[in-house]
C-alpha cells in the first residue's frame, strides 16, 4: 500500500503539507516551520497566536496591528462565524473531539496516551516521557530496550542486571525494588 500524500496547502508557502509536519489553526493548514508572526518572523504556538484577515501574529504586533486598526471588538459575538463559515463553539467542540476519543492508556502511569506523545512497543502504549530504564531511568527508545515481566530496560542496565544475578528469577524482583524505591513495611517499623 502507498501513500499518495496530501491535497492540503499551506496558507503562508502553498506548498503542499504533509500531516507530520502539519499544523491547523482555524482549519487552515501550515507547515511547522511556516507557522510565523507575519511581521517579525518569530515561530508561533498553538497558545499564542492571533489571527487577523488572514494573517498570522504574534501577541505583541497583535496589539500594535488592533491599535493601528483603531480597534475591533475583542469579545466574540453570539452569532460570529470564522472564515470556515462555522461558529467558534462548533469549531472548538470539534476539534476537542480529535483528542477526547483516545482509549489508549500508558503501561506504567494508567493515563490517557495521545498521538504526539506515543511509543508502541509489543502491543502496549507508554508516554514517551514514561518509556524509561526501570534500573537507572535511562530514556529508552523502541530499538535499545529490553522487557522482562513488564519491566523496562535499556540493553546495558538489562546485561548489567542478568550479570549481577545469573538468572531470570532474581533479575525481575531486582527490576521491581528499583521501580519501587519505598521501603518495605518490615523496615519503616523498626524506627
């Protein structure tokens, strides 16, 4: 199967956008790299850009372009439609809805696993920020680990480890007291 790509052009270069590198802001589509402040150049986000008869900006040469205008009412109106001829609440509640429909949860934190921030390794899902040696915390990638009873490892700690302890059995409860740093109850009555 191939893929054929994308029809979709980016507002700024109209150069076609490939979905990995693709940014939608009020369903238009930009490239990562395109998604700049018209007047100083300087890389938007998600969270900070203000958009005004087609032009991307950002906070700064937002107030100064609202007060050469003479100001525009900065409070949206009931009945406002965007460029897509949507209302905001029906754009804002779908665009929610790309993200709320999930139900991939992390192997080691139970928590919600949104596309972004996915590694897959032998059917389970993990945060890429949860994806780490069990042993030493090492972030781990899908082609340096090791598993062992659910247990992650990056490939020197998973050697280290069988060296150390000579056989599977140990290894694991090993992996488990490192994953656990409390102390056991026996210890913690003693004081």
């Amino acid at each position: 199967m191939s893929f054929s790509g994308t029809i979709q052009k980016c507002r700024a270069c109209d150069k076609t956008v490939h979905f990995v590198e693709m940014i939608s802001a009020d369903g238009i589509p930009y490239h990562n790299t395109c998604f700049r402040c018209v007047k100083c150049n300087g890389k938007l986000a998600m969270s900070s850009y203000f958009q005004l008869d087609g032009s991307l900006y950002c906070k700064p040469h937002f107030d100064q372009k609202f007060k050469e205008l003479g100001g525009v009412s900065r409070t949206p109106s009931t009945n406002r439609t965007n460029e897509m001829g949507r209302s905001p609440s029906k754009l804002a509640s779908k665009l929610s809805s790309m993200f709320s429909g999930t139900q991939e949860k992390c192997a080691k934190c139970n928590k919600t696993v949104y596309p972004l921030e996915k590694v897959t390794v032998e059917g389970e899902f993990y945060h890429s920020q949860c994806f780490r040696c069990a042993q030493g915390g090492c972030k781990l990638t899908p082609s340096n680990y090791a598993a062992l009873d659910g247990n992650l490892f990056c490939k020197p700690h998973f050697a280290q480890l069988f060296k150390e302890k000579g056989n599977y059995a140990d290894f694991s409860k090993s992996a488990s007291t490192k994953k656990n740093p409390e102390p056991p109850e026996e210890a913690s009555s003693k004081e």
